[in-house]
C-alpha cells in the first residue's frame, strides 16, 4: 500500500510535500500458516515521489483525491495543490464573474466562487499583473478560486490577506453597554462586541443579557484585542417565568426609577430597566390601575420589568327628557335634557324620526354619552323619541311676490304660499340675497293654513347654456393652455380645463384652421371653451432631423439653420428644450421636429439641445511607502514614493483604518484626477 499526502499550509505560501511508503504487508493465516494469496508481501520497493514544486505564494488549500494502486488492498491518498500562476493578464474575456484570461500562457477561468483581492473583478485588465490560484482542470486550464491584483510598482506579490482565526471565551458577563444588537460586554477578562451581524442563541436573547449571565462567545480577534462575536449563546439556567400582577396601585414611595408599591396584595419593585408604559415614572399615583410583569424574587417581591397603566372606562351616562337651551350648528350642538347639559360633535349618531337639522326645543329625547369634567355629558347617540314630525312638503319654482323682512319672508313657489323663521336654513343664497324670479326648492311642514313653513330654502343656480361656434381661427394668441382666437366673428378663450381634438392640438392650432368650439357665453360675450375640435384636414406628418447645427443665422424666434443637411426654420411657435432660442449656436447637437415645407425645409415646432455625454475618468493607481501625511481623518495628504494623494469622506479604506495611516505605511490606492492636478483615492489598501 501506498500514501502520499501533499498539502499547502494557509499564509506561508510554501507547499510541504510528506511521501510516506511501506512495503506491502503478509496476511497471515489465522493458524499462522505462510500464504501464496496475491497479498503476499511483494518483492519489489514503491518507488519515491519527486521533490516538492517551488513554493507558491498563499495557497491556502489543496485538492485531495484518493485512488486504488493495482493489486493493492488499500487506497493511495493523494492530495492535487491549487497550481499558482504568475504574470500578466493577456486575451481578458467574457463578463463577471464569468471571466475567462491566460496567465504566464496557462488559460484560467474565473466563477462566483472567485475571490478577487486588491482589484475588484469589474477592474480587471488585460496587461495587470496577478496571482491566479486554482486546481488544474482537466482540459488544462486552472479554474481560479483566488484572483490577486499586484500593483505595478511593487516587485514582489501583494501580501496574502490573513484568513480571520475564530476564538471561543465563555464565563460571566460584566461591563454590559450599549443596546441591542450593537452592545459590548466583557467574558472573561476579553473585551467582547456584537453587531447586527451577531447571532444570539440560548434561552436569552440579546435583549434578555445582562451582568453576572453566563455565556459562550465564538468570534474573531480584533487589532485592537477585542472579539467582535459572531454567535453569542446563553449557557446559564432558563431565565424566571415573568410574573403578572394587575389591579390599583397602593402603598406608592421611592423616588424614580427605584419605586416600590403594591399590585393585587403583592410587593412591587421598580428600578432603571423597568420600561412605564403610558405614563411616566414620575406620573405614577396610587389607585392608578396597572400591569405590573417581572420575574418573582426570592422575598416574594416582583421585580418588575414592565408597568402598564391602564387608563380608566368612561362610564356611560343615559338622560332622557325634552329639549331646552338648544344651540349651535349641527353637527355641534348644545342642549339641556332633564337638568343636565347635553353636547354633540362630528361623532355623535342621530336616530329615531328627527335627525340633528330637525330637533327644535321642546322635543323628546334618549341622550347617552360620557360624563365630562365641567359636569356636562358628552353625547356618542342621541334618540328622538317624541312623536314622527309631520312630513315635509317640497316645492321647487321662482319666487313670486317676495316680502316681509329677513329672516321672517313671505313669498310663493309654484303657486303656493312660502313662510321663513330664523329656524330656516338658507343655501347657496342667504336669506338677504333672495329675490323676486330666483329659482328655489322651498321645503318644510304643511301649515294648517295651506302654506308651507319652509324648514330649507335652497337656491338653484342657473346653468348656462352651450353655445357652440364653428369656422376658420383668427386673431390666434397666447400659450397652450391658455389661448384666444376669433371663431366665425365669436371671441373663443381656453383654459387647462378645455379639451383638444381632432389631428390638431393645442400647440399645433394657428390661423386659418377650421375648428368647432363648444363653451359657454360670458358676460363679456366670449366664449369659455370646454372642448375645441380641429375639423380641417390632418397635419403633414413631422420629419425629425438629428444632428449638430449648422450655418445658424436670423434672430429669436425667427431662426435659420441646417441640420444634418436639411434647412431648418424657427418661428414663435418653435419651442425649444435644454437650451433656450438665444443659447443656440453652431455645433450644438439637436433634434430638430416639424413639418416638411413646400421648399423643402422644416418648420421645427420643437428644438431638442443634446447635451454631450462626459467621460468617465480614468482610475490612476498609485502603490508604495508613504513618505509623509498631513490633515487630520477622514481628509488626508499622503506622500506615496513622491506622489501627492488625497482622501476625503468618499475615500474607502480597507486593511487597516484611516487614522493607522503613519509614515512608513505600504499602501495601494486606486485615484482619479481632479480639475486642480491633484489625485484624489477613491479607496485605499493598507497593506502594512
């Protein structure tokens, strides 16, 4: 049987190659007896592997594959390193993170298992210098799990960035700060902080914690000798089933937030970490009514985490009675039933044969509602119990023969006599304002009389009537929406609330196109148009032109000019886009959008300005030992082997943060240039 076992140690990036051979082994009978089997010891040695490969750097892993050696009883193990490739990119294709290059003539491919360090995939180029690291495949391309970017001023490989190393502490907790999920407690004597990124586990969670809590901490050293955690488990004893006590509070003393009290004949405690719920610590009273929760101490007392005041049930209070005092508007209405005053609002509920607008002093009613402060009931319903008001009349016609003196008119609609009280309630027209042809609904109780006592007056507006124009536009003025033209002798105005139709819109209306306009006379004798229809026949389709202007002349807005060869005329109905009239010059890139004219030209009706796309700049690296810094984080002034960089709060640093910086620092940065000559990093890699 043969073993051989080769392995690359993480971070050393150097390969250490064990060969192991032993000579085949005799069974031996199990009387001891010598055996001719195939198992038989062999006679020939196992050959010893070549010498280990040149060490490669960082190769973190390697493959293992297993076979069977002919005639052998046992497997041979062993063990396929990543293969390591160094030199520059060459025939880059394909798109992240599918990528597809050759390295020192080797093809590589790259998957979303590829770890690209320095450059990010999109960055990559052909002509970078790169670590490829990867298993062989069988068509004798590498399949790279590791990408690494080496700056061109430095001469060796990039060093390896240091795989995290997990660390467990466990005992008590102490220190305990912060707030969930951000908090920092210490285990141990390590410092310990958790993130969003923490999980917690246990019977505990993150917001259950606290000092003298045991637990198990897994996570990664920190540069500062911290362990930010990954997983925090609670290993203490289930925590104590909350107690819940709720009744009055007695016995209330202490000063906030250490208050002690009793709930439902039980003592209560309170200190920081008790949350009030809807009130205060500090408003706390007895014979307030609470939920006092906590876990029950070892004296019988409830130390409670939480305590919900619970406010009072208004007690609903029934009066019933007549109306007096009765005043207000509905629904804000004011009344006195039975000795008690009686107030309503927008939620109060009407019922019965009388609705709010109808109750009148003097009638029955059920009133319920809540007790108020000042004595007084707020009403949720209130119930018209007296008997069915008679039914009302309603009459709708002009008022004939107008008298009296508001708000005690007398007056007929359609033919039968109308009366008014200050109880009547007059719309759309107050009571001063009616007159004699007004057209009205009168409605109220018949009289005994024959007249109707009108509980409503409610003026009826009189719709104008559509006029309707049609014939050929002149005079035509003003901008969409908002035009004026001449119709077949009418003067027809527009507003944003008038519709366009036909083959014409608004924009494209001018003088001498035949129209119908449909609107309503104004005192003025216009026309206020609701809909305008373009009757002629439909436009010449517009030619579009694209291209930069060309032999540009005239004054705004009567403008000449040539676009992609083709004459171009503007006029006052032109509008122009990004650019106005007056900002137009040769050479800017337009749309120019007309119709084609009986010359050949095109009267633009829109004038588009292209603005030119800008380039994005170029990134310039910059790599090497920083000379000197100036500023203060994050807006800093690196010396780098002689060249100035800049930070600022945009600046990305990785490796290390920005205020371990110092002079002698190896950086790699990736910059663009500013307006000034200046560098300015978009991120920065702090390698030592």
């Amino acid at each position: 049987m043969r073993k051989s076992l080769r392995a690359v140690r993480p971070g050393l990036g150097a390969v250490l190659l064990f060969l192991i051979t032993w000579s085949q082994l005799a069974l031996v009978a199990g009387c001891g007896g010598h055996s001719d089997t195939p198992l038989s010891p062999s006679a020939s040695p196992v050959a010893a592997s070549s010498p280990a490969p040149a060490p490669a750097p960082a190769a973190p892993d390697a493959t293992i594959t297993a076979t069977v050696a002919s005639g052998a009883s046992s497997p041979v193990l062993e063990t396929t390193p990543d293969v390591t490739l160094n030199g520059s990119i060459a025939s880059l294709g394909g798109t992240c993170p599918a990528l597809s290059m050759s390295v020192a003539g080797t093809p590589v491919k790259t998957n979303s298992a590829t770890v690209f360090n320095v450059r990010a995939c999109g960055e990559l180029r052909s002509g970078d210098t790169v670590y490829a690291m990867g298993p062989q495949q069988a068509d004798g391309s590498v399949l790279a799990s590791r990408i690494y970017y080496v700056a061109p001023e430095r001469a060796s490989a990039p060093a390896p960035i240091a795989m995290p190393v997990e660390v467990t502490v466990s005992g008590e907790i102490s220190g305990f700060t912060g707030t969930c999920l951000a908090i920092t407690v210490t285990v141990s004597g390590t410092l310990v902080k958790a993130s969003t990124a923490t999980t917690f586990s246990g019977t505990k969670g993150c917001s259950g914690l606290q000092n003298g809590d045991a637990v198990s901490v897994v996570g990664t050293q920190q540069s500062d000798g911290s362990l930010l955690a990954s997983k925090i488990s609670y290993t203490g004893p289930a925590p104590v089933t909350d107690t819940t006590l709720n009744g009055p509070v007695v016995d209330l003393i202490g000063t906030c937030p250490a208050l002690t009290l009793s709930v439902a004949g039980t003592p209560v405690k309170t200190n920081s970490a008790t949350v009030f719920n809807n009130r205060a610590c500090a408003e706390l009273r007895n014979g307030d009514a609470v939920y006092a929760l906590g876990p029950k101490q070892s004296d019988g007392s409830v130390l409670a985490s939480r305590i919900y005041y619970v406010a009072p049930t208004a007690v609903e209070v029934t009066v019933s009675g007549a109306i007096s005092g009765f005043a207000g508007t509905c629904l804000s209405v004011s009344m006195t039933v039975s000795g008690t005053l009686v107030k309503t609002n927008s939620a109060t509920t009407f019922s019965g044969t009388k609705g709010c607008s109808l109750l009148q002093n003097g009638d029955a009613v059920t009133a319920v509602g809540t007790k108020q402060s000042d004595g007084s009931v707020l009403a949720t319903r209130i119930t018209y119990t007296g008997p069915a008001p008679v039914p009302e009349t309603s009459l709708n016609g002009a008022v004939v023969s107008l008298g009296g003196t508001c708000p005690a008119l007398t007056l007929s609609v359609a033919g039968t006599p109308v009366k008014t009280n200050s109880a009547t309630v007059f719309n759309n027209k107050t009571c001063a304002d009616l007159k004699n042809g007004d057209t009205v609904y009168a409605i109220g109780p018949k009289q005994s009389d024959g007249s109707v006592l009108a509980s409503r007056i409610y003026y009826v507006v009189t719709t104008p009537a559509e006029v309707t124009v049609s014939g050929t536009i002149s005079g035509f003025s003003g901008t969409c929406m908002y035009v004026s033209m001449t119709v077949s002798g009418t003067v027809v105005k527009t507003m944003n609330s008038t519709t366009f139709s036909g083959t014409k819109g608004c924009s494209l209306l001018q003088n001498g196109d035949a129209v119908t306009a449909v609107g309503t006379k104004q005192s003025d004798g216009s026309l206020l148009a609701t809909r305008v229809a373009y009757t002629g026949p439909a436009p010449a389709a517009d030619t579009m032109l694209n291209g930069p202007v060309v032999s540009l002349g005239g004054t705004c807005p009567a403008l000449s000019l040539s676009v992609a060869g083709t004459p171009v005329k503007t006029n006052s109905s032109t509008v122009f886009n990004n650019k106005t009239c007056a900002e137009l010059k040769n050479g800017d890139t337009v749309y120019a959008i007309g119709p084609k004219q009986s010359d050949g030209s095109v009267l633009a009706s829109r004038i588009y300005y292209v603005a030119p796309v800008a380039t994005p700049p170029t990134p310039i690296y910059v790599s090497g030992t920083v000379g000197s810094t100036e500023g203060t984080c994050p807006a800093l002034t690196l010396n780098i082997s002689g060249t100035v960089v800049k930070t600022n709060s945009a600046t990305v640093f990785t490796g290390k943060a920005c205020a371990d910086i110092v002079t002698g620092s190896s950086l790699n940065t990736s910059t663009t240039r500013q307006t000034d000559g200046s560098l300015l990093a978009n991120y920065v890699q702090v390698v030592k």
